[in-house]
DNA sequence: ATAAATGCAAAGCATTTGCAGTAAA
DNA sequence: TTTACTGCAAATGCTTTGCATTTAT
C-alpha cells in the first residue's frame, strides 16, 4: 500500500493530494535515512522551488496523524521521519548522528507487575554507539 | 557514591561544589518525576531565588558529561533528566506526559547481522501508553 | 462552491552562548 | 590567585501559527 493514496488503513484520515505533498511523499518513499524536516525541505525544494517550511511540517504532522509517517525522538536536537511504520528499531551514532535501522527481534514487554497497571500502546528500543564506518575512524585516532 | 561528591566513578570529571549545583543536586537525589529543566528550575528557584536557567543548564550538561545523571528523550518536546544512570527504561503516559520507570528485564542486543558491524555503547526502550489513572479516565470517557 | 492547503512572516519554546562580575579551589 | 561558575540578556535553532491567497475536491 503506497502512502501516496488518500486514505489510509490505520488512522484513516483523508487529506488532499497536493502537488507539494506528493513531492514529499515521493521523497520519503522507501527512504530508509531518517531524515529531518530540514533535510526533507532542502531536497524537495529544489524541484519544487515554491515549498515553504510550513509546509514540510504542516505536511509531515498530517501524515504522522494518519499513521503513513513515524515520528523518531532519537535526537535529541531534532525530530526524524520514517516513513516504515512497521514495528522496528533504530541506532543512532553517536559520531556521525546518522540513524540505522533495527529489525524487530524479539518484542518487548513489561514486566509483570507493570503489565497490569500500565497499558502499552507502543514500544521503541534506542541503540547509542558508532556506524560501521565511525566505527574504523575512531580505532585509528 | 552519592552524586554529590566532586568526582564520579564514570567520566571521573572533577567539578565544583557551588550552593546551586548542590541545590540541584539536592531535588534530584532520590527523584523518580524526571524533570525536565524548566522543572529544576521552578522547584530550586524557590529556595535559591537567585538560580539563574543558564546555570540549571549548564549544571545539567556539565552533571550529564560526568555521569551523575542522564538525559533522556523520550519526549520530543523537551530533555528530562533522571538522576538514576543504572540501566532501565521507561514509560511515557501519552496522555499526562508524565514518565515512569521500567526496570531492565533482558538485556537488549542488536540482530547477529548488524552486532559484528557496529559498537553498540547503550540502550533504551521507550514505551509508550497510559498510566494507571490515564487508563482509568480513558474508559470512563 | 467549499473546505482545506500553501507560503510568508512572525511568534513561541527550549536550549545555548557571550560576557562582566563573583566565588570555589 | 587562578580557574571556573553565575546570572543576565541576547542569540540560536527547531517548530508552530495567523492570515491572506490559492487550490483540490
């Protein structure tokens, strides 16, 4: 199910199909680099010179609503964007600040005397360390 | 060790005991809220009337460097700060906001696929979901 | 036709920073 | 006495908002 379409399954919400969301939307297809409002409004405004910052967030908070993006409080500085909104987890490093995807494993739980208190709607596991190629940098140094 | 104490065992960065920072020190020993800056300050101004934000940031940053408490970002609209470094995780109410601790069962690992390539330094879940008297409230509504 | 989205600029918060004065060591 | 911290205010950076105009439906 692509998210280009106007309805989707979970949320439900409708929203119209402008040219300047589609554009984000077809930049964030399939894109597995978690970018930042900014990062999504410094690529998609080269072809469409008109795209305003309002818009990229205007735009992101619609689709967050809807269930077709994920919003990911890593960083500290700034809000991420995913546009895989199945259930999976990420690395962030610490150097580069670059995020990873992490596939779910095993899935978390409460433990049992939370379990009956508390009700978890959802759950997300922040990794800290360094990238592959930080990773090497940082042995050299 | 208390966090009091000039040195820590971890980053072992030696800082000075000013009546602010033991202040500060002073609300966090103990605290399970995790408060965020704005609620440091609130609650020590009230004793220190001349507390000043800059300071309860700069003596969070500095406290966060050495060790002695660690910044959390569950919440995408602020930093709260937990004077518990032990290992754990926590909760966040998305309907009251407030955080609630969730004591380390298994320790979490990378996939095998991924733990040979990066250096994995820490971890953290993040649950998301009602607290008790959210919960409560949400089914009478 | 009508309800909703755009784009601009201004506003809003959380957090940081420069700097002169002050205090811990 | 030296180095580091405080407090103020200004600055920064991310995100939101008000509003007049434009556009998808």
């Amino acid at each position: 199910m692509p998210i280009k379409s106007t309805h989707t399954k979970k949320a439900g919400t409708p929203f119209k199909r402008t040219p300047q969301r589609l554009a984000i939307l077809d930049f964030l297809e399939g894109n597995t680099s978690h970018p930042s409002a900014d990062d999504i409004y410094r690529s998609v405004s080269k072809k469409y010179q008109s795209m305003s910052f309002a818009t990229v967030y205007n735009t992101l908070n619609t689709l967050a609503k809807a269930g077709a993006v994920r919003e990911i409080t890593i960083d500290p500085k700034r809000k991420h964007y995913d546009p895989d909104t199945s259930g999976h987890h990420h690395l962030i490093c610490v150097a580069c600040e670059r995020i990873f995807d992490v596939p779910e494993g095993i899935s978390v739980e409460l433990p049992g005397d939370m379990a009956g208190d508390f009700i978890v709607t959802g759950s997300h596991i922040e990794f800290y360390g360094y990238c592959p190629s930080c990773g090497k940098k940082k042995k050299k140094a």
